[in-house]
C-alpha cells in the first residue's frame, strides 16, 4: 500500500525524466547514471578480450565508460579487482566517424579495394593507437601510407610493440584498445566478416603482450557467424567470450540508481529509503560530481527491490494475484526470445508506465494499467530500434500483422511468399550497393542496409527458412514445445501480432 509519506511527486518527476533514447557514443556517460552491474566483472576485465551483446545491453556504453578517466576511475572503485586505475584505453573503431584514431567504413573500404589484407589494417590502427602515446608517431600521414608502411616493415613493426608491451609492464601498468560498432565497417556480410575475422586474428596475437589488450564488443549474431571463426586457434577467443547480460535484479538496480541520483528529486527518494528501509548510502566522487552508488541489498536481494517497489507501485497486474506480480511481470513481457530484457526497453516501460498512471489519474506511481501502456510503447521503440540494427525487419514483419501466434512455419512463410518479402530485401540490398559504389557521400552516412546474413551461409537453402533461422538467432522468434514459431511480446505487440490472453498488439 502506498504511504502518505512516500515522495510520489518527486519521483514522478525523475522517472518523467528518463531519456527518449540512449544513442552509443563515444562521448563520456555521465558519473550519475553509470550503474555498475557486478555481473559485467568480467566484461570490464581488460584481460576478457570478446564481450558479446544486443543492441541496448551497454556495448558502447561501457566502450566509452572504459575510454573515459573519470567513468573508468568510478568503475575501479566499485570493482578493485580490475585494477583500472593501471589501465589507459583508446578506440580503435566505434561509432564516430570523427576519430582520426582509426578510419572510418569508407576509409576501410579503401584500404580494402587497395588489395591490403585486413589483419595489416588492423595492425597498423592498433600501432597508431600505441606509437601516439608512447613513441613517435608512424611515418606517414594518411591510412593508406601508414597501413603500407607497416605491413612493408614486419619486423620493426613487431619489435616497437614488443618495446611499448614491455615498457608498461615494467611500470606496472597496460594498454587497452577498445572496438566497438563493427557492424559498421563494411557495406555487406562479405566485407564485415573478412574485416572481423582479420580484427580477431590480430587480437590473438597480441595476448602475447601482457602490457597490451584489445577488447571487442561484438553482436550476438556477429559471434555465432562461423565463418568469421575460421582461423587457427580462433577457439582460445570464442570459447573465452563474455556475455552482457542483465538479470531481473540489475535492471532493478538500475532503476533504483536513477532514482537515487537523478537531479534535486534524488535526495528525497535516498532520504525515504534511509527512514523506511534503514538502508545507508555512501558518496563518492567521479570528476567533480558525487554519485550515490546504491546499497548491496538493493543491487541483489529480490525481497528487498520488490518492498522498494510496492512502494510506488500495484502489486498485482490487475484486481488479484492471479494476473502476476508487477515485480516479475514487467520484466518477463520485456524479454526477447532467449529471455534477455534490454535496461533500454526496461526504463523506456517504466517513464511510459507513469506518464500513463498520472494522465489517468491513479495515486500510484505506476499502476497495472499504465504499465501494460508502458510494454506497448517499449515494443514499439524495440522494433524500431531494430530496424536500424536489420533494417529489413520491417519488411519481414509487415505481412505477419494480424497473424496469431504460436503457429506453424508454414503459415509464416506463405505470407512471406504471397508479399515477396525475399525478393524485396535482395532488390534493396542490390540497390543500395549499386548506391555506394556510384555515391561520393560524406563520411557520416554510415547507416546502410546489411541483408539477413543467413541468406549467404553456407548450405542455406530455402530463404523464407533461412529467414525464420535468422529471427531466432537474433532473438525475435523461439520455438515452443511442439516446435511451433513464438513470438514474444516485446517483438510482437508493436508489429500488431496477436497472442491469446496477452498483451494487446498496437493497431
């Protein structure tokens, strides 16, 4: 039951507050909004070389958090056992297309076009990275004379990163070089997975050099492309891979961090949980802003989040228990289909949930009502935020709109037949590379449309089976127990796809 006392205007405010869309960047996360999730340890680990995740799950977010002194200074203090205060970092890909640290996508394709083999590039982008901070810089001025220039000299370029490893092993301190966004450096799969493959093969060699680390997010579907593993001993990488992955109680930590550290609000939400949780806090600075990291029983203790919870919110999707505790609800109606709730889709449920509690009047800050109003609005920014992941999503969903699920593939793939949906993707993506080569665009147009890779895998064969395989790799499609095709409301809510007894699709 909601007490009188709890600050339901100031925290209405704060969740009003949460940000419309959380875009990657290069650019330095704000002190207080950086929740460190324990169970990301490992993908902060300099010596974890390959962290897998979706689109939303903090791949660029914790790639500029590690990039930043301040950010980088906040995470050693929470996880000491990384000992980041020994670390510097650099990019040597990531979204920007400003960074003259490592080239762009067209730059690449230069380089490609030029007949230079990809694990050169990428040995000459990780020595730029080195030489411009601990030696004199490569002689040469532009990507193609310094990426020629290091592939023609093997062996000098092997004894400068044997004497920059070991000059920062002897002070006791390492080098991490950070990519990110490499579904960003070809025009197609062919081009990607060449420039991946040559990127990892490079990574391995450098773990020979304790005073030099690469660290590479990458894409679910980009890791379980075999093709891109087949190089010798690529096993010592894959096999090491990290996921990001958020539990139910890091997205309500997360939740409780914004709560605890977002704007003026924040202090009377922390003085509540002090009086009715008895829960201390304890400051601590990141550059020169304080930041309330959260207690540990509000990070990993479920009975505690959900009392925290009942507190601002019904207990009950609807008038009984019968309906399912909000506290487990929400996010098992965020998931995708290998059961992964993204702390995006999460946040963007939750702001939408009290906007619509407050329009209709309810004196909860989030009401069962408003929270299924929240789901919707979530799937329908997850579908778009797809769509510029795999921008043939749309075309894909579009015919199954008012289709039923669970259901059989057949059903699902005669309306991709009667709406050429494959002959539609194979006509935009020939279009597009028909663009780009005649395009003399600018280095920022860097949105382009990557077909279902399934399409160019070995053995495939029937494309709207393939395209089915591609959906469950990317966590939109599942199969349930009689090996029908599921899918889960996060997806299907937004593409007007309807379930019996769940969330009403948007129409």
């Amino acid at each position: 039951m909601l007490s009188e006392s709890f600050p339901v205007e100031t925290v209405r405010r704060s969740l009003a507050e949460l940000p419309e869309t959380m875009a990657a960047t290069t650019e330095q996360p704000d002190p207080r909004a950086m929740f460190v999730v324990l169970g990301h340890e490992r993908a902060l680990d300099p010596d974890s070389t390959i962290v897998v995740g979706d689109r939303g799950t903090g791949k660029s977010f914790w790639s500029a958090a590690l990039n930043s002194p301040v950010t980088r200074e906040l995470i050693h203090r929470q996880l000491p056992r990384l000992r980041l205060d020994r670390v510097d970092t650099s990019w040597s890909f990531s979204v920007s297309t400003r960074n003259q640290d490592h080239p762009s996508r067209r730059v690449l394709q230069r380089l490609r076009d030029e007949g230079i083999p990809t694990e050169e590039i990428w040995r000459a982008v990780i020595l730029q990275q080195l030489t411009t901070r601990y030696e004199s810089q490569l002689p040469a001025e532009d990507w193609v004379s310094r990426v020629r220039y290091v592939a023609d000299n093997p062996e000098w370029e092997e004894q400068l990163l044997n004497q920059i490893s070991d000059r920062l092993t002897a002070e006791n301190k390492r080098h991490l070089i950070v990519f990110d966004a490499l579904d960003r450096t070809g025009a197609d799969w062919k081009s990607i997975r060449e420039l991946v493959r040559g990127l990892l093969q490079v990574c391995l060699d450098l773990k020979g050099q304790p005073g030099i680390q690469a660290k590479v997010f990458l894409r679910p579907d980009m890791w379980e492309d075999r093709i891109i593993w087949q190089f010798p001993d690529s096993s010592k990488l894959h096999h090491g891979r990290v996921n990001l992955e958020w539990r139910r109680v890091d997205l309500y930590g997360l939740l409780w961090h914004w709560l605890c550290n977002h704007g003026s609000e924040a202090t009377a939400f922390r003085s509540w949980l002090i009086q009715h949780h008895r829960l201390r806090f304890s400051a601590t600075v990141a550059g020169d802003t304080e930041v309330y990291p959260i207690p540990q029983s509000l990070r990993n203790d479920e009975e505690s989040q959900q009392a925290v919870l009942h507190d601002m919110a019904t207990r009950y999707m609807g008038t009984n228990r019968r309906r399912g505790k909000t506290y487990t609800w929400l996010p098992n109606h965020l998931a995708d289909a290998k059961g992964q709730v993204s702390p995006r889709s999460f946040l963007i449920a939750v702001r939408e949930a009290q906007r619509e509690t407050q329009s209709r009047g309810h004196k909860e800050v989030l009401h069962w009502e408003g929270i299924k109003r929240g789901v919707q609005y979530a799937s329908r920014v997850r579908v778009q935020e797809l769509g510029e992941d795999y921008p043939w999503i749309q075309t894909v969903l579009e015919p199954l709109k008012g289709q039923t699920v669970p259901c059989r593939d057949a059903e699902i793939e005669q309306r991709w037949s009667d709406s050429t949906v494959v002959k539609t993707i194979r006509q935009r993506q020939a279009d597009v590379l028909e663009h780009e080569k005649s395009s003399t665009g600018s280095e920022d147009d860097e949105r382009f449309y990557l077909p279902p890779h399934a399409f160019d895998a070995p053995g495939s064969t029937q494309p709207e089976a393939a395209l089915i395989q591609e959906l469950q790799r990317i966590g939109v499609m599942r199969r349930v127990d009689d090996d029908r095709v599921d899918i889960p409301d996060l997806f299907r809510v937004a593409a007007a796809i309807g379930r019996r007894g769940g969330v009403r699709p948007i129409r």
